[in-house]
C-alpha cells in the first residue's frame, strides 16, 4: 500500500495582499520548505505540489527535493480546480492532501494523522482533525474518494465528496493546534507573532 501527499500552493494570497504565502519566513524557515520536509516521511511514497499564481516565485526553493510538479494555469478558478489536478497526478493508496499555508506542521504532526489514518474504522474512507471542534488539515483518504471525485463534474471536490457520504468520514478528535493554524490574513500573522514566532514576509 502506497501513499501520496498533495500540498497545495497555487493561491494568489489576495487577503495577505497578494503575497505568496508559502514563502513567508517562520522562525528562519521558509514555511514551503517547512512543509515539504515535513511531508518527507518514509510513509509518504511521492510527494505532488500544485502551483499558479507565484510559480516562477516557488520554483528556486525546490531544489532539495524530489516532487511531482504540477502547475494549473489557470488558479483563479476555485481551490477544487487545483485540487483536482492533484488528484489526478497521484498514484498512491492513500492520499494526504496539506495546505502550504500551516506554518507549524510537523513530521510529527504528519506521523501522527497517518497513524489515526490507519487505526480508524475501515468502512471510513476520509479522516480530518477536528481540534476543540474547529476542523483542521491535512486531509486524509483513499483511493476510492479520489476515483469518485474524478468520475464526477469540474466543480466537484472532496469537500462536495464528504458531504454526500457522511458516514464515510472519520473526523479525529485532537487537541494539536498545529492542524488548524493558518496564515490566512495579517491577523494571523499577529496571532503567531504575540505566541512568539518570528515571521518574515518575502521580498518581491
């Protein structure tokens, strides 16, 4: 049984003004290669990143290491667009779908959901956390979802795919904050800079 990650990282940030979110510095670290190292666990097979609107801005921190690439021309569509594109590239069991907007993930915190993954019910074919009753990310799930999302229209997503099948879908309860922190706006940069973190916006 193989598994593959999908770490989305074709948005244009319009809400933190345009900035590519993925290259913002945490605690000296670049949070796209934060991901990407914490997502390069012996249990994940293949790793495929998804770029747009920055992709030329992404390309230089990629050298390291060894992905899919997979580029949507045209991002501005909807996040299920670029989703869709992933899904299609990927050839594991199992897929792992991260958001590169999380600036606190760990291999860890990967570990971890894997291994909720593999201990959930086995009729559940979708796991997310869900942490003091927000939901988080990544999202975990199988191969059967990814079939059904593809066999189904353009805007048809995983979201739309747990939503026709709640009794499929395992949400797994953690009190991990990791999961459900975001870079979403400069309120959230605020956020992590009062709890202590040392955050850099990239230069343009």
């Amino acid at each position: 049984m193989s598994t593959s990650a999908i770490l989305l990282a074709a948005g244009s940030g319009s809400r933190m003004g345009y900035l590519p979110k993925c290259l913002i510095s945490v605690n000296g670290q670049i949070l796209l290669r934060r991901t990407l190292r914490a997502l390069s666990l012996p249990q994940i097979d293949e790793v495929v990143l998804l770029t747009g609107h920055h992709a030329q801005l992404i390309h230089p921190h990629l050298a390291e290491f060894t992905l899919k690439l997979v580029h949507n021309r045209a991002p501005q569509e909807s996040l299920t667009s670029s989703l869709r594109l992933g899904l299609a590239a990927v050839t594991g069991d199992t897929v792992v779908v991260a958001l590169a907007d999380q600036p606190l993930l760990s291999p860890q915190d990967i570990g971890d959901l894997l291994l909720a993954w593999q201990h959930r019910p086995l009729t559940q074919e979708l796991l997310y956390p869900s942490v003091h009753g927000s939901r988080g990310n990544p999202v975990v799930f199988s191969r059967s979802v990814v079939q059904e999302v593809l066999a189904s229209h353009d805007h048809f997503g995983v979201r739309q795919w747990q939503e026709q099948h709640p009794s499929k879908v395992c949400v797994w309860s953690s009190t991990n904050t990791h999961y459900t922190t975001d870079l979403d706006s400069p309120e959230d940069l605020d956020k992590l800079r009062l709890l202590g973190h040392e955050l850099v916006l990239p230069r343009l």
